[in-house]
C-alpha cells in the first residue's frame, strides 16, 4: 500500500498524480478530475497530434515507473496508482472541444468503462500483469470512450 509519507519519491508523487490517489473514496475517480482539470487548463487549447504524443509519452513513462514500482515494492496494482486513469481520461479528451458538456459526458463513460470494465477492457485487466497491465486497461477505457463520443457528436451534427 502506498502512503502519504511516500510521496517524496518522485516516482510515488508521480504515480498517485501528485497524492491524488491517495485521496478517499474512490482514488481513481479523484485522479480522473484531476486529470480533467489539467487538460482543461493545459492541454485543451493544443493540437490534437500535440495532444497525443503528451498523452503516449506520459502513458510510456508511467509504464516504465509501475515496473519498477513493482519490482521495489513487491506490490501490485495498488488502487493509489491513478497515472494509469489520468492517461485514460486525457486519451478519452483529445479529440473533444473545450467544453463543460463533453467533459462531463468523457468523465462518466470513461469511469463507467473502468469501474465496470465491459469486454474488452476487463479481459485486457485480467489477462494483462506488471506496469502495462496497471496502465492498458485504463487506456482502452480511455479510447473506448473517445469513440463512443466521436459517434455521438457526428450522430449530433
């Protein structure tokens, strides 16, 4: 389990989203706000291309900082580890407008889709181990909700 005393190591402070997930109820959900209040005040207003490379290189590095979490701590998916949700929401928001609506609509499906973890994603959790497993659920998730909402604004238009 991690703590709150752990937070100063870097790789802890970045794997619970600077202790977000160290916060209770519900870890996961306060690192998918935070994860919505970051892209709406930093990365909303980039290209989406810009958008998916932050995206790919935070999902790469949080990867490799599981493994070793994993390897130093002799833990597993512990639920403090929300860098895997944050990489999820940001993925479900990239193609989104800077709006209220469909960042509310991108939070819910995308909880929604890791907490119940409908096929596909449950069998990626349960199939997948170590780091990539901790963070390949969650992008699924993440995906998964950016369609369904790409279908849902072209179904709008």
């Amino acid at each position: 389990m991690l703590t709150p005393n752990m937070l100063s190591q870097p790789t802890v402070f970045w794997l619970t989203a600077a202790g977000l997930g160290l916060l209770r109820p519900a870890p996961g959900t306060w690192g998918s706000a935070g994860a919505v209040v970051l892209w709406w005040f930093f990365l909303s207003g980039l290209a989406w291309t810009i958008q998916l490379a932050i995206v790919l290189i935070y999902f790469l590095l949080s990867w490799w900082l599981c493994n070793r979490l994993i390897e130093q701590l002799g833990i597993e998916d512990e639920p403090q580890i929300v860098a895997d949700e944050v990489a999820g929401m940001w993925l479900a928001l990239v193609w989104l407008p800077q709006s209220l609506g469909w960042c509310l609509a991108a939070f819910f499906l995308f909880r929604l889709a890791d907490i119940f973890k409908p096929w596909p994603i449950g069998t990626l959790d349960r199939n997948l181990h170590s780091g990539l497993g901790i963070m390949a659920d969650d992008m699924l998730a993440g995906g998964l909700t950016a369609l369904v909402l790409a279908l849902a604004a072209l179904a709008l238009a």
